[in-house]
C-alpha cells in the first residue's frame, strides 16, 4: 500500500532526524561549533539547519535556532526532492 509506504518512509527520516538534533544538542553542551555534526550547515540568516533524505523521493527539512544553548526548532518540512513541472497554457481548456 502506498499510503503506508509513505508513512514508513516519512517516520523514517523523522527518526534519523531526532538523532541529528540530539547530536546537535549534544555538540552545544560540549561546546563544539555546530557544523561538528555531518550535513548541519549555517544558514544567511544565523539559524542552523539541515536535510535528511527519504527513501520515497521526499526529504525532511530541519532548521534551528542554537542561540539558547540547545536546539529550538524553526522549521520542520517533508516535501519533494523532485521537481514539479505543470501542463503548459497550450494544453489547458480554453472554453467552449
């Protein structure tokens, strides 16, 4: 069933994303920079974050706030890694 497939796949990445943020917790208590831990990068605006890819073509976006000392989720996105391409104007029904 794909429903359940999706759901697997989605509780998947969230798992994997949890440990990422524990290391990410664990790093700052040690007094590490945050980048010590594999795929977290320094976003433009301060804010940390990172990607943890699905095995269903879809990937968790994760963005932090570490100015507290811990991680303080920001944003938490499952969507597509593929990229959407829509019908041209040629093909819509024009009426009539």
């Amino acid at each position: 069933d794909k429903t359940a497939e999706n759901m697997n796949a989605y509780y998947d990445a969230d798992a994997r994303a949890q440990q990422m943020l524990a290391a990410l917790d664990d790093a700052l208590k040690l007094g590490s920079a945050p980048e010590v831990v594999s795929g977290v990068t320094k976003q433009a605006d301060g804010s940390y974050g990172f990607q943890v890819d699905s095995y269903d073509g879809h990937a968790l976006h994760v963005l932090v706030d570490i100015s507290g000392g811990s991680c303080k989720v920001l944003n938490y996105r499952y969507e597509s890694t593929e990229e959407w391409t829509g019908q041209t104007a040629g093909t819509l029904w024009q009426g009539g």
